[in-house]
C-alpha cells in the first residue's frame, strides 16, 4: 500500500495510533496521536515511543515490548502519559504486532484512546476526591504525599492542621478513597457552623421526644458515617461538653443518641481539622488534653499558599481549565504579566481565595488570556502601575520561575532526572527551561 494512502487511512481514524520499528524507534504517528499526545508527527517519527508517550508503564511494564516478546496483543489497558505539556492524560491502549511479507516480526502498533475527558466528569457526578485531585509541585505538600497513602490504610484517627482554605476536606477526602472504608459513607460536619445543642444532635441524632419538635427517631453523622469516615471540620471550636461526649466515642467506640439511655456502636473512622493550634487551646484550658491527644494519633500540617508560591502556576492552570470545561469556554491562560501579580500576592485565604480570584476573572475575560486588568484591584492595583511596566514584570516573573527551578534543583542534589520528577515534567524540558532561564551548574556556587 502507497504510503500516502496509508497516512490518509491512519488520520482518519479518532484514536491515536503509532507504529515503531524492532528498536521501538517511532515509525508512524497519526493525527489523533498528535493531538493526545501534543507532539507534532515531525518530532515523533524516529523518536523511542518511551520518549513520547512517557507513560506510567515505559519503564519496566511496557505493553509493546510484552507483545514484541510473548506475541500476544494487549488490549484495552489503562494507563496515564504525560503530553507534551507536562499534563497528566489518562489513556486506554491496545498492542499488536506488525509483521512482514515473510511472517517475520518488523515491529508492533498501538492504538490508544484519551479517558481524560471521562475520568475527569466521572469524578464530578461522583464527587470521589482521590490523592491526584490534590495538585502540588511543592516540596513540602509532595512530603505530605508520599506518606499519605500509608496514613490513609492504616485506620488511625487523623489530625489536619493548617488554615482556611489550605485544602484540608480535599485532604480528609484522599485519605478516605485510599483507605479500607472507601466503598462506605464519606460525611462532614463543620462544628464551627452549628451551636453546641445543634451540633450534638446532629453527630448523634436523636429519638422521638427527645426535646419540642422532635417527633421521630432521626440518625446522626455518626450513624450515617458508619462503616466510613467521619469529618470533623473546626474541631477546635466545640464546647467543653461537647469535647467529653467525643472523647468517650474515640474510647469506647459506642455513642447515645439524644433521649435514649442505649448505647449505639460507632464503627467510624474519625478525621479532624482545625485553622487554630489545639496545642494552644490546651495550654489555655479551653480543649481538654485527654480529647487532643486522642485526635492527634497522626497529625498531619498543610502548608499556606504563601509558603509553596512554586504551585500558583500549576493551580491557575487547572481552575481556568475546570471552568473552560464547565462554562464551554476556551481561555487560553493567564499572561505574565497577570500571573507576576498573584505570585507577588500574599493570599491570606489560599488555595479558596485564588479559586475565588480566577472565576471572577474568568467571567471579566472575553477571550484569549487572563491579564492583569482582570484581576481584582487590591491584587494588581493602580499602585502599582509605575513600577510594574511590561518589562518588569516580566523581568520580576522570571525572576520567580528561576528560584523554583533552582530551589528544586537544590532540593534534589542537582540532579536534573530527579528534579524533573518532583517538577512533573520531563527531563528535557526542564533542560530547555534551565537553558532560558540562564540556569548552569555554575549557578550552584551563586545560588
């Protein structure tokens, strides 16, 4: 067959499909590959397909060299790639030889199809929140990851420190759908939101009679949470009695609902979060000792938006593309000169504040990308004006983009693989960002 006619034949097909020679050196690449993968078909052709796809299994499970090697096709496995963006796509290939005239293996096909699209809405009807819902770059919040899954499997009561809006449900979430409970109830509570008889009744529902009104038996968050996790939000503004109620859940398991004098098992997983030090709070008498050292089995510390600025890029990124998804749009991004603002910003209610920041944005925004004049005016205001000029802020955004980059390479010895990994991005690309950036290892001496 005419390689035109075959070029024609492959483009017309909507999923991706690459063939590679003996050496698994790219030997075709169609348009639909180009478009998952965001690498032009020029660039692909003659590369490792490893290089390309960089997918979860290139390095020790790779479907292509199981086909190569045992002659069997791999059909339909789900695996994630990077593309070309440095974005992680979820994608579903299937593998099979190519032979030759004579039956002789010259190489082998894949076939893949992006499940980003699917996996991305199957998460919003369903509203499970998993460890990847969590996105960071940073050093500290990675920290926080790599011990996650360990502290999600072992059923211990949690403690998340940290202020408003630093992700903390998000986290009590992950910590959920990684654990043993996860096919059972996730229920929060905000116990800064209710008044203290309010609140009782709503952890531990209560019978018919128990006070005016109450003409049924009506379960609580404990009973609905049974089986699962229950998430304390604001732990730290519950009343002393209150506290004592709680405690004895922790120790015995068991809890009354209001009204009845029957104890009711309470197989739940507890997590707690608080904006305040309860350290503090127990020094100062208002949150009993007993209760704190109960919740603090495993405390984990989330840090403020101000302290890992490095994921400011990454999360603008993300919420310009949710609300592209949601609203039917297509804003291309944010300018630098936008995005210098908000990394100059201080952010007092985080993660929530630039969410809040990028939909007002959003909806000032007509088309292209996000500048500065869409931000709020206390963020990028007139005060500003004269010492932000387009070269400065450029300049200034550079600036920033160089101490991660150096800051990263620093954390990791200077070592470009390991650094690109932490980074989320390949190797290459991080030579290409080092090399704009005016970044060497002579750069190790003037850090």
């Amino acid at each position: 067959m005419p390689d035109e006619i075959q070029t024609i034949i492959l483009d017309s097909i909507t999923e991706g499909v690459f063939t590679v020679d003996k050496s698994f050196r790219i030997t075709s690449f169609n348009n639909a590959a180009e478009k998952i993968t965001g690498t032009p078909r020029a660039r692909a052709i003659g590369m490792p397909c490893r290089e390309i796809l960089r997918a979860s299994i290139c390095e020790g499970r790779c479907a292509l060299h199981q086909t190569m090697r045992s002659g069997k096709p791999v059909l339909g496995k789900n695996v994630v790639i990077l593309d070309a963006a440095g974005t992680r796509r979820s994608i579903s290939i299937t593998t099979a030889i190519l032979r030759g005239c004579e039956g002789e293996i010259v190489g082998g096909v894949e076939t893949f199809r992006d499940l980003t699209m699917i996996d991305t809405l199957r998460k919003e009807i369903e509203r499970e929140y998993s460890f990847e819902d969590i996105i960071s770059r940073s050093h500290r919040m990675r920290t926080l990851f790599d011990i996650l899954p360990d502290v999600a499997r072992s059923g211990s009561t949690v403690l998340l420190e940290g202020e408003s809006g630093t992700g903390k449900e998000l986290f009590a979430r992950a910590l959920h759908s990684l654990s043993p409970r996860k096919r059972k109830p996730f229920v929060a509570v905000n116990c800064a939101a209710l008044p203290d008889t309010l609140l009782e009744s709503e952890l531990f529902g209560h019978t018919a009679g128990a006070f005016t009104d109450a003409r049924k038996d009506t379960p609580g968050r404990f009973a609905r949470a049974e089986g699962g996790t229950l998430f304390l939000d604001e732990i730290g503004d519950i009343s002393p009695a209150l506290q004592v109620r709680l405690l004895r859940v922790l120790q015995e398991r068991s809890y009354e609902p209001l009204g009845s004098v029957a104890p009711v098992s309470a197989d739940v997983r507890i997590v707690a979060a608080t904006n305040k030090s309860l350290e503090g709070l127990v020094r100062a008498g208002t949150f009993r000792e007993d209760l704190y050292y109960r919740i603090n089995v495993v405390c984990l510390s989330l840090p403020p938006l101000r302290d890992r600025m490095e994921n400011i890029p990454l999360l603008v990124e993300h919420f310009i593309a949710k609300l592209n998804r949601i609203q039917d749009r297509d804003i291309a991004g944010m300018t630098d000169e936008a995005l210098t603002c908000l990394m100059e910003y201080r952010f007092p209610g985080n993660v929530r504040e630039l969410e809040n920041i990028i939909e007002r944005a959003f909806i000032l925004c007509r088309g292209g990308e996000i500048d500065r004049h869409h931000l709020p005016a206390p963020l990028c205001g007139d005060k500003q004006e004269h010492h932000l000029t387009e070269q400065g802020s450029h300049r200034s955004f550079s600036h920033m983009e160089a101490s991660f980059v150096i800051n990263a390479l620093r954390r990791n010895n200077w070592s470009r693989s390991r650094t690109a990994m932490e980074l989320g991005i390949h190797k290459t690309t991080l030579f290409r960002k080092m090399k704009a950036l005016g970044i060497s290892e002579e750069s190790r001496s003037g850090e």
